[in-house]
C-alpha cells in the first residue's frame, strides 16, 4: 500500500479499528460539507485537516481508514433521480456486506455488515433515500471500485480534488433496482420523511 500518511494522520487512522467507530468519527468529529456540489472533493488528508466532508469526501476518509486497519478500500455509487447520487465506502465481514456513509440524512448513513449481497445492502437504503419532494429516488448502483486503481494520484494525500474519482463514479456502468414496468411509487410519510430529516443542514 502506498503511504505517505504523516504519523498523525497514520495513528488517526489506525485508531479507527472498526466500521463502526469510522461511522462514529465521520459523525462526531467531521461536519457536514454544505459547499455546492462541485466546489470540492477532497482527499483524506484535506478532510482530516478542514474537519468538514459532504457524502465523497466521507466514503473516501472512510476508505482509507478501512485500508489503513487491513480492508480494501471500496467505495460503491448510489444513483438517483431527481436526487443528488450518494457514495458508500463498503465493507465485509463474515461474507456479510455492510457500509459507512456521510449524510445529510438521517438514514443514508451506516450499515451493519448483515447482508449477504450487494443488492441487499443497497435495497435497505431504498425508503431512506428520498428528496424534498417526498419521492423515493434511488434507481442505480454501481459495482464495488476499488481506490488502489487510483495511487497513480495519491488519493489519500494529495491536495488536488479528486474529480477523477468522482467522474469514474459516474461513468462505469450502473445496476437498475426497479423494473421498467413498476407501479407508480408512493411518497414518503410524513413520519419518516421527519426522521430522516432530523439533524439535517439546510
């Protein structure tokens, strides 16, 4: 593994044993990125430093902590309509896939590694996963990528944006969830569009 991590950045990291406590870091000590999209998309060492990510920016910190403590580091796409896409780092336990996630919302966030496929994992954020409007807009995901394929550009360091890495999400091809023959989907209630709301930065 390429590292050239300084020392601090190496013991946070390597703190971070457990998906669990890298969803908590990414809660507790990383304030929600509220920049436009497309301002900035930074790497680890830029998150650690700035204290602040929007859902990239934390897959990638996230990442990187899973590397750092023996996992690959993996991110996954989720697609939306009339939404803004989300990424998830991933990872597996006991052959069970789980996920860490930085989010606006309230249940787009952490996923217990319980779910035998990709396809499960990415279905239990599906009523989750709404806009302002009340629709349920997950349609899409992509397969696992693995971040080694970008060393050649230090993404763990480097003080450039990634827009390779978000581009790449964008471009590989994604996985439909819905049928083309599905029925019209319902809104959301009021009580879950509430909860997943709370704590939410406008």
């Amino acid at each position: 593994m390429p590292n050239n991590l300084t020392k601090s950045e190496t013991r946070t990291l390597k703190s971070l044993k457990t998906p669990d406590r890298i969803q908590r870091f990414l809660d507790t000590e990383i304030a929600y990125n509220k920049e436009p999209d497309g301002e900035t998309n930074r790497s680890p060492r830029r998150v650690l430093r700035d204290q602040v990510a929007h859902c990239l920016e934390g897959a990638l910190l996230a990442a990187a902590a899973l590397r750092v403590n023996g996992a690959p580091p993996l991110l996954l796409d989720l697609e939306a309509i009339r939404d803004d896409d989300h990424v998830l780092a991933i990872f597996k336990q006991n052959n069970h896939w789980g996920a860490i996630a930085k989010s606006n919302y309230s249940g787009l966030r952490y996923r217990e590694p319980v779910y035998r496929t990709l396809r499960e994992l990415v279905m239990s954020y599906f009523e989750h996963y709404y806009n302002l409007d009340r629709e349920k807009t997950l349609r899409n995901y992509s397969r696992p990528v693995n971040l080694a394929r970008f060393d050649r550009i230090h993404w763990m360091t480097t003080e450039n944006d990634l827009w390779q890495i978000s581009d790449h999400l964008v471009t590989i091809p994604h996985v439909p969830l819905l049928s083309p023959a599905k029925r019209p989907l319902s809104r959301v209630d009021d009580r879950l569009f509430a909860a997943g709301l709370v704590g939410r930065l406008s």
